[in-house]
C-alpha cells in the first residue's frame, strides 16, 4: 500500500500586521480547513465502501499445508490465486439477491434456473412463475446430476440455508457457487477447488491429497469461507 509523504513547511518570517488582520486571516484559513476537510469525508468513504470484485482462493491441499506449517506456504503466499470476479454469499442463495458486485451476474435462482429449467413445474411455481422457496433438497438432487446433501430430502432448499447445519448451509452453497461460476464466467473457481471434492466435502468427511489429515464439519466450513467459496 502506497503511503502520501509528509512536508513540513518552513513557518514565514512574522511580518507587523494589526491585531485584528491577522485574526482574521487566521480565522478565514481555519475556515477554509474546515471545508477542505469535511468535503475530503465523502470521497474517503466511498472509497473504503467500494466493494472488491476480486476474491482469492486456495487449493484444499495448499490451505492445508499452511495450517501445518504457517511459516511456509503462508508467509510466501504460495499456491494463492486472484480472480476477477466473487460468489454469490449464503444470504444470497437464501433470499435470492444478485451479488453485490455491481454487473457480474443476476440473482441466483434465476440463473440456476435458466441453466436447470427442469427446476420448474407445478411444485415450484406460485401463480406460474418459479417460487425459489419452494425447491426441496430432492428436487435439487433430481435435477442436478452429481449435487451432495446431508440434509433431509424433503426439506425445503431456504430452510436448509435458514437453519441448517453449518457443513449443509456451506457445502450446498459452495456446490451451488461451483456449478453456476465454474464454466459459465470468468470466476474460475475450478481452478482452485473440484466438483468432485465438493461433493466429498458434503457427506462431511474430506482428507485433502498429499497431507495425512481428515477435515470434520467445521475444517470443511473453516476453508470454504476462508477462500470465499460459501460465505
């Protein structure tokens, strides 16, 4: 992060005014300080708001060589990646709202619908239009070959990202992020993470390749957030 350097500005030689001038010009100058600064608060703050459209992933062995090993792989960064582009957060599948960066993608129910329009039918329509909230776990896992779950089959899918458990909540999410982002844009999240892990990491049981460790339900959440793929 670049840093402004300071100058110090030399004071001028006192020059004889009266009294009442120099308080004057003195207090014109505060007032002009005032302004300059409450006018810089706005510009600082969009500019802290301003959402990053990149996000940064890391492989599951890479991930888990760093919490063996912190002084490593960590320190150097290896095996980090930057993609142009975020997923979609756990809200936003539960409530159906598009990212929050602004132009990349739609809400995602609707994408997943247009990709899977066997999701449609009378079950999951209110007054003809497709009704998200009424999509059960079976009904994802009829229409979507190769999607894992723990979570009863005739749940519903929003009350699953309700009240679920923490691996149901982040690994159905992260299934969800992967088939929408994988081939279809420029998020790239395959390059990071498999579907076929993915689907491993649903039933709740993960061992990564190359380290002798088996990930429970929270190590499983712990990663998907940490690398942005189900938060």
């Amino acid at each position: 992060m670049s840093e402004i350097n300071k100058r110090t500005v030399a004071p001028a030689e006192p020059v004889d005014v009266p009294v009442q001038a120099s308080h004057s010009v003195e207090s014109t100058s505060r007032r002009r300080l005032i302004k300059l600064g409450s006018a810089a608060v706005p510009v600082v703050a969009t500019l802290v708001s301003r959402p990053a459209l990149a996000w940064h992933c890391k492989s599951p062995s890479a991930w888990g060589s760093e919490i063996i090993n912190p002084n490593t792989s960590l320190k150097t960064n290896a095996g980090h990646q930057s993609y142009p582009d975020e997923a979609w957060y756990i809200t936003d599948w539960r409530d159906n709202v598009a990212r929050s960066s602004a132009g990349f993608g739609d809400k995602p129910w609707k994408v997943l619908c247009t990709k899977y329009p066997g999701l449609k039918d009378a079950t999951t329509t209110t007054n003809g239009s497709f009704d998200y909230t009424k999509v059960t776990i079976s009904k994802l896992l009829a229409v979507i070959p190769g999607l894992r779950s723990t979570a009863s089959s005739n749940s519903k899918v929003k009350a699953v990202l309700t009240s679920g458990s923490d691996l149901q909540i982040s690994t159905l999410v992260a299934q969800l992020n992967y088939i929408l982002l994988s081939p279809l844009s420029a998020n790239q999240i395959e390059s990071c993470l498999s579907g076929d892990k993915l689907q491993k990491m649903a039933l709740g049981n993960y061992s990564p390749s190359g380290l002798n460790q088996t990930w429970d339900a929270a190590k499983i959440k712990t990663y998907l957030y940490e690398n942005w793929i189900a938060r």
